[in-house]
C-alpha cells in the first residue's frame, strides 16, 4: 500500500461474508442493510472526502487451525460439519446441546461458512494492523462476544475477538542476552527493555451485554504478574438479564484488576456515558495499550427492537452518545484501533449507526440529518428517512448516588491496575542487570 498506515482505514467485506452474516438467525439481512447503505452514502468509495481513506479488503477464511487457536477441537467438528442430511449427522442431534446449538444458536444453512469468514473477517482486520498496513480496521460482522471456548451462546458461534486478541498480543522479538551484553548504561539498558515490553491488547466492549465469552477467556484473578490483555465491559446488569456472570458486576476486593465490568442501570443516557468516560480514559492511560479492540453493540442505542434498556444517542455532535465515544477513540487514543460489531436488532438502526460510526473513523463525520440515499433496502428507514436514531424519553436510572459508588470501585481498580503494569524504573535496572550477568 502507497498510504502511510495512519491514513488508511482498513474495511472488510466481500460478497461471501455478507451472503453468510445475512443468514444469522438473529439478525437475518443485517448484514446486507449495513454494507448496502455504507457504499449507498459514498463510504466505501476511495474517493470519499475525508482525512483518512477508505482500503475495501476482502477476508480471507479462517482456517480449523486458525480457529483452534482458541475453540476445542470437538466444538469445531460439531460447528463445521456440513449439512448432509445423512444418518451420521442425524445421531449427533442428542449433541447439539452440548455445544449450545439449540434454542438461540441453532444450526442454520451455511454455519461452517459462516464461522469461517467471520472469523477470518477479524482476523484479516487485525493481521493488517499487526503487519503495518493500517492503523485502524473495521469490521462490522464481528464481535461475537458471546461464544464459549466449547459452544455456542447467545446468538455467537465462534469467538473472533478473542482470536483476535491472540493474535494481536503475539509478544515483539524477545529480548537477547546479546542486546544486553551490549549496553553500556542503566539508561541503555532501561531504553532498550522499554522498546521491546510485550504487546499490550485492550477490549473494549460497548454493547448492552456483558462480554462474557471474551472476559472469561482472559480472566486470570490468581496471577500476580502484569496481563498482557485489559477487557473493559460496559454493559447493562440485572437479575435475570442475559448473560449472568459474577465478572458482570463492579469491581470488588478479590476481582482480577485486568477484566473490568461497568454495569449500568436502566435508561443509561448519553448523560451516563458522557460521566463514565473519564474512567475509561483512565484505565487506558494506566494500561497503555499497543492496540485496542473496540466492540461496538448497538442494541443500546434508543429503539433497539428486542434489547429496550437503554436510551443512548448516536450523534457525534452529542457529548457522551455513541458516535462521541468512538470519535473519542479514534482521534484522541494512540494505538492501532479494531473496531467490531456487535449485537444491534434493529437492523436499519444498525445500518445508521455503523454507517455513522464508518465516517467518523473515516474524519468527515455523515451528519445524523442526512437523508438515506437511494438503497435498495430505502423503505425500511421510514418514518425519517434520515440517518438519525432519536432518543426516546426512558427514565436514566443511573443517579449521583450510583456515579459515585462507580467512581469509588474504580478507584481501587485502577489503583491496583497500576501496581501491577508501572513496575519501578529501578526494578526494571536490576532485572536487567541481572540477566545479563549470567
């Protein structure tokens, strides 16, 4: 690419990817409304007038190998097995609950494609920022936050963030012996550790369900060394409400500093998001991330057809909704940045918000009063016919009292967040001085 990296966006997408995400029986034609309104609006178009330019790559295929990076062999051969209707794939029906493909992850025409080109959809994002080519990558059929190393769960077959994750924290070149033979100083010494320390991946994940697939995975409450992986879940958490975890709640005495939850009560507005943001910069800056994976669910934002808890804008131009957020990210964090999709089942709405979301990572902002161009799925934005997703008049139950109980359980977070990655300069001498006495 003739680009610098810091002026691409990486986009995937490819007929396949979206032939195969359209069949999602959660979200069927999603896919579809998202990329048909992207280029409707000129996004794609490498002419598109913004700072940053638009790359369209096309994914390639996640290979079993690839996916077993993380997933258990057996769950692959359930999950990928073709759809023969023969008398062996009927005996393993007794089994499909065991890799939770029943009730809402069932089997559909064209999972293992799927699985595949999702997976390879994120993975083919995240190999470009690894390797150089772009600082920030999109893809929108991601996020599948749910899945379980072994099955299935909530609408999420296979687990691309973390196979992403993985792949992004493959630690730099290790440090030689030679290398340190060679200094001459504390400083030198001091400088060159500096420049070799391990890839650090934060997650980020804000849609309206804890990440629980992708907390779990990296969730390490007994290890007093520093992770190499942050997952931050802002999410709505309540008695019943899916996906009930323990990691889902405020950080306590005994919680792992390096899988952080904010649970958010009912109604959170882009008030709400606008009052926690400061502690999300904050475990940012603590943390210093090489790279950070942004899930971006919208089955918060108002009007979302099966979620209803939430009541948060999508207007960059509003401080603390969505599109603030991300902007937020992109121009003001200095990592590479992988922006996913998520969860989000009102699928124009979806298509608005990514759409939005796509020119404000791009640098040239679509204003939500835009009016939807002509698209083949145009009818489904009535009444507007606008980009906009308005706010509703839902009650935001998160009051002082709560903020303030928020900020407390964080503070003791991000203290002890900082013990654990800020090791003393002079610690770091000494270990240095150490091994290069051997």
């Amino acid at each position: 690419m003739s680009s610098s990296p810091a002026s691409v966006v990486i986009y995937i997408l490819s007929q396949d990817l979206v032939k195969y995400s359209s069949r999602l029986p959660s979200n069927p034609g999603r896919s579809l409304l998202v990329h048909s309104l992207a280029k409707s609006l000129g996004l794609l178009s490498s002419d598109y007038g913004a700072p940053r330019r638009i790359k369209v790559v096309k994914p390639k295929p996640a290979t079993k190998d690839e996916l077993a990076v993380y997933h258990a062999q057996d769950y692959l051969d359930a999950v990928l097995r073709k759809e023969t209707g023969s008398d062996e794939l009927n005996s393993e029906i007794e089994h499909l609950a065991e890799f939770g493909l029943e009730h809402d992850c069932p089997r559909f025409t064209g999972l293992a494609e799927y699985i595949r080109l999702v997976a390879g959809a994120t993975l083919t994002a995240a190999n470009a920022l690894r390797l150089g080519y772009a600082n920030i990558a999109i893809n929108w059929d991601g996020g599948r936050h749910h899945a379980q190393k072994s099955r299935a769960s909530g609408f999420c077959y296979v687990a691309d963030c973390v196979l992403a994750i993985l792949l992004l924290r493959k630690a730099d070149p290790a440090l030689s012996l030679s290398a340190l033979a060679d200094s001459t100083s504390e400083s030198a010494v001091v400088a060159t550790i500096l420049r070799q320390k391990k890839t650090r991946v934060m997650y980020l994940d804000l849609d309206v369900h804890f990440s629980d697939g992708v907390s779990q995975a990296f969730y390490a409450p007994v290890s007093s060394t520093p992770s190499q992986v942050l997952t931050l879940s802002i999410h709505h958490a309540a008695p019943g409400f899916f996906p009930t975890s323990p990691l889902a709640q405020l950080p306590s005495t005994s919680f792992d500093p390096f899988t952080l939850s904010l649970p958010l009560l009912e109604g959170a507005s882009n008030r709400t998001y606008a009052t926690i943001w400061p502690i999300v910069e904050r475990i940012k800056d603590i943390f210093d991330p090489n790279y950070v994976v942004v899930q971006c669910g919208v089955d918060g934002l108002a009007g979302d057809s099966k979620c209803k808890v939430f009541n948060w804008g999508l207007d960059v131009e509003d401080e603390g909704s969505l599109g603030w957020c991300v902007s937020r990210i992109v121009n003001n964090w200095s990592c590479k940045k992988l922006f996913l999709g998520g969860g989000g089942y009102h699928s124009p709405n979806a298509a608005r918000a990514w759409s939005h979301l796509t020119s404000i990572i791009l640098g040239n902002p679509v204003h939500v009063s835009t009016d939807i161009p002509d698209d083949p799925g145009f009818p489904l934005y009535a009444p507007s016919f606008t980009l906009d997703v308005p706010v509703g008049n839902m009650h935001d139950m998160n009051s002082k009292e709560y903020f303030a109980e928020v900020k407390t359980r964080f503070d003791m977070a991000c203290e002890m967040l900082q013990e654990r990655v800020a090791p003393s300069k002079t610690d770091m001498v000494q270990n240095a001085i150490d091994i290069s006495a051997r």
